[in-house]
C-alpha cells in the first residue's frame, strides 16, 4: 500500500520548504501520497491540501487572536484527519505554536512526527523543549547551533542543511534581470520586501513606501521593485501604490530571487527573506512591526538581541535592524542612502553576509531532509 505523508506549512517560507522537500522525496519513492496545510507551492508539487494557509499566515499575538477561530478551525480539519485517517509520517514546517498542538494530537493516534525548521525555543520559551521532545520523533534543524541546543535537552535531532543555500539563486545576470523586469539599466534599483502576510503589508509597506519617496527626492536616478509573494494577490498590494505616483515602482508576483539579483540595495522584512537576501550578498536593512499589545509581551519572552536570521547566523549585526517605533521612514530612508553613498560600508556588508553564507553550510538541504523523512517510513 502506498505510504502517506502529512504535512503542515502555516506560511509562504514554510509552504516553499514543504514543496522543495515533496519533489525530492518523490524522486525517491514516486508513489508516495502527500496532504495535509500548505499553499500554492505544496499544491503544485503535488499534495492535496486539505486547508490553504494563506488567510491565516500571521505574526504576533494579537494578530493571532484576530484570526483565532479561522486558525481552529484550520487545526480541528487537520486534527480530524489524522484520527479518521492516520498517515504514515507527519511532517510539520515551522509554525510553531500550531503545529505544537497538532504534534500533540498525532502521538495520541499513534503516528510519527517529524519537525521541519525548528521552532525558535532557544529564542523565547526555552523551557518548552522538553515538552517538544515528549511529542515529536525528530527534529531537523537548519542552523548547526540547533543542533547543539537540542541534543543539551535530550531530544532527537539532525542538522540536514539549509535549503535556502540550493534554492536562493537567479539564473540571470544583474543585466539579464533587470531586462526581465523591464527596469532601465542606466537606474539604480531598490528592491522592497514587505513580507508576505497581510498584516505585514498593512504594517510595513506604507513605511517602506514613504522611505522609497525620500530615497527619490535625494537620488532620482533610483527605480524601485515590489515582489508581491505567492500568498498575495497583487490586487492586495496595488491600493498601497495609489499615492506614490510620483516615484517608479515596478510590481512583480512572486519571483523573488530574480528579483534580487537586480537589486542594488533592498528593504526587507524581517524573515526568511533576510538570509535568501544575504544568500545572494545584496546589501539591506530589516525592519518589522507588530502590533504594540503583541511587542509589549514578546519582548519580554525573546532571549535573544536580534530578530533577523542573518544576525542571528551571525551572532552579531551585520545587517541594521529596524523594530516597532524604530520603524520610521527617516530611519529606513538614512540607512538606504548610506548603501548607496558610502562605498566601504557597503562592501564591508557584502563581506559580512558572504561569511554567513559559508556558515549555511554545503548545498542539499531538502534531498537530506526527504532521506530522513523516508528514514522514519522505513522504521
């Protein structure tokens, strides 16, 4: 009988992730069967999703409280499946708070749980580790300092590699890309990364937007860039534009590492993006914001000094952070422009994110992740 795979992505990284280890999985065994909570990415390569994430992709507490009873329900659908339906190996991809407690009611039934990208415990909540190790089977970690931090605690774990070191490439040139896109070669170009949430656009593009405008009126020979991610319709993102006419901003779905390669600087949310970003050595600044109630409680839980994985690779800040009240457009504005002007500090920064690249490690992350996964069928 052909074996099945559940799987839950609660985002676009995470939906990306979850797609990349389905095709190389499927290279090793082409009769497996693949469901579970994923988005357009999961869809395409091949499973059937049971709930699309893309409505319930959110950060922060109040943001989570918000979508609370669309959230149940997403894991009450998930739930119901696993007992009515038990498949072989669940696999759940980030999300943590969510896929905790679908975790939890997978060992009731008897079914295998494997976590794809370690939640942040080492971050904020540390305690709960053990808790993570009563209700998983293995965890697969990204970063070569999980490791460590799990096997301390006594939990199952394995350091299968980066993806992002095999998927954070362009195929084109700098010239190439900005061919693609139809952006002027002669114009320097600003790539803005807003995330890929709605609450993120509502929070960070009108302040990234304001930023671009001040960035023009110093340099007019700058061209801006807009890659609105798979979990976003374009249609969600244009109103935004509606006042900023006056600058040159080119709106793309999706597509963001060619995106990138024709960037000479980039604002960025804070996520994934931050190390595809330093993948590909473009100088940037992160910035976020959540709501204040959410901020005020968080901060008092994280442990750790940065929020930007390309830091927090670092263990130090190559890359300036920009969070809650210091989200200003005069703030984004000072450090674009400091990129662009000062011809040292951008070549120390390019230096900087090309160590965290070698600190990634080698290429094949998700071929290392589909073998443990079948690794855990097999037992």
């Amino acid at each position: 009988m052909n074996k099945t795979i559940m799987i839950s992505a609660g985002e676009a990284s995470g939906d990306l992730h979850a797609a990349n280890m389905i095709r190389a999985l499927q290279q090793l065994d082409p009769d497996l069967k693949f469901t579970g909570m994923g988005a357009s990415k999961m869809h395409k390569a091949g499973a059937e999703l049971l709930v699309d994430c893309t409505d319930i992709a959110v950060m922060g507490i109040v943001e989570v409280l918000l979508k609370y009873r669309q959230i149940m329900k997403a894991l009450n659908i998930l739930r119901d499946a696993i007992k009515q339906n038990p498949p072989d190996l669940l696999v759940l991809v980030d999300y943590q708070e969510f896929n905790f407690k679908l975790a939890q009611t997978a060992k009731a039934c008897g079914v295998k749980v494997l976590f794809y990208i370690s939640p942040q415990v080492w971050a904020w909540r540390p305690h709960r580790v053990k808790k993570m190790g009563e209700r998983i089977d293995m965890m697969a970690v990204l970063f070569p300092f999980e490791e460590k931090f799990y096997k301390n605690a006594n939990v199952p774990v394995r350091f299968v590699g980066n993806p992002l070191v095999d998927q954070a490439q362009s195929s084109l040139t700098r010239v190439e890309a900005l061919e693609h896109f139809q952006l002027q070669q002669d114009r320097r170009t600003i790539g803005l990364f807003p995330g890929s949430r709605k609450t993120e656009i509502q929070r960070l593009l009108p302040t990234l937007l304001q930023a671009s405008r001040l960035l023009y009126r110093k340099h007019n020979d700058l061209q801006f860039i807009l890659p609105v991610a798979s979990t976003l319709g374009i249609d969600e993102v244009e109103p935004y534009l509606a006042d900023f006419d006056d600058i040159s901003i080119k709106l793309v779905q999706d597509n963001p590492y060619d995106v990138m390669q024709a960037c000479d600087a980039i604002m960025t949310a804070s996520g994934t993006a931050t190390l595809e970003i330093a993948l590909l050595g473009i100088p940037n600044v992160i910035t976020y914001r959540i709501s204040p109630i959410s901020y005020f409680i968080l901060k008092r839980l994280v442990s750790i000094r940065h929020i930007g994985l390309v830091n927090i690779v670092a263990e130090k800040e190559i890359v300036k952070e920009f969070i809650q009240h210091e989200a200003t457009p005069q703030n984004l504005y000072t450090e674009i422009d400091r990129l662009l002007t000062d011809q040292n500090y951008r070549e120390n920064m390019i230096r900087e994110l090309n160590q965290v690249k070698a600190l990634l490690g080698k290429e094949g992350g998700s071929q290392n992740i589909a073998r443990l996964a079948m690794e855990m069928l097999a037992d």
